[in-house]
C-alpha cells in the first residue's frame, strides 16, 4: 500500500470501555426506576481503576515482500 515517494499515514488509537468510566460518577436512575421499577443494581464503580490500552512503545515499519496475485 505504501509508494515509493511521500506517503501520509494515519493512525487511530482506541481505549477501552473500562478506562472510560473509570472515576466518572455513575448516573442518576432514579427517574428510570419511577417509571420501571428496579430492574438492576448498578455495579460499583468507584474502585475502578484505568488500564493501560493504546499504543506501547516505539512504532516501526517493517517491510515485506508483495503478494503475488497469480490466479
């Protein structure tokens, strides 16, 4: 995929769901359990830690051979 001149790569990084709620304040149910009842405990977030996700150290790019597209 790669030219033999200037090529522009972009690289998007992802996180994880975990890392996301992570310290964050749970919502407020109490509208959703007036009009449905409990249908769930939330679970207890407030000792949830980040975990490391994303890239990890250097990024290289490694060569190799094209695939020949003999059919």
């Amino acid at each position: 995929m790669l030219h033999a001149r200037a090529n522009t790569l972009r690289i998007t990084v992802g996180n994880l769901a975990i890392n996301r709620m992570a310290g964050r304040a749970q919502p407020d149910y109490r509208l959703l359990r007036l009009r449905y009842g409990v249908r769930f405990e939330p679970q207890d977030m407030d000792e949830v830690k980040p975990v490391p996700a994303g890239l990890f150290g250097p990024i290289r790019l490694v060569p190799r051979a094209a695939a020949s597209s003999a059919f």
